[in-house]
C-alpha cells in the first residue's frame, strides 16, 4: 500500500466504510487510481440509493458493477 498517497488511501478507506467492504482495501485503491474521483462518487451514490430489498450480494458487488460498466476513467496526462 506504500505507493499510493495518503490521498488516495483516505479516498479509498471511505469508500470502503461507505459500503462496509474493508476486506477490499486493495481493490478500493485500485479503483481511485483509475476512475475519475466524480465517477466513482457517482456509482457509490447509485450502490447506496438501491432499496436494501434489492441487494442480492452486497452493495460493493453492486458498486463493483456499476464501476465496471460506467465508470470514466482518468486519463493519460492526469
């Protein structure tokens, strides 16, 4: 974990208490070096608004999709 910046690692630890998916840490930090910060926000937000009936695994797996499917990521010059 020593090469990401603190920045990213607090981005990635609340985004981690935001879906309760500690376990993850790592992909967490992955996530926030690829995607733009406003498109993972954006697909957290979406993850938690889903009815609680609805979840079937978890939310980070429905966050997890959504990323994969919508997420914009950071270009080559950032």
């Amino acid at each position: 974990m020593n090469d990401y910046s603190p920045e990213e690692q607090n981005l990635a630890y609340k985004f981690a208490d935001a879906l309760n998916d500690h376990k993850s840490i790592q992909w967490h930090l992955s996530l926030v070096r690829k995607y733009e910060l406003w498109s993972l926000r954006k697909e957290l937000e979406e993850a938690l608004a889903v009815p609680d009936n609805e979840v079937r695994k978890s939310r980070a797996a429905i966050y997890n999709s959504r990323v994969k499917a919508y997420g914009v990521e950071k270009s080559a010059r950032d």
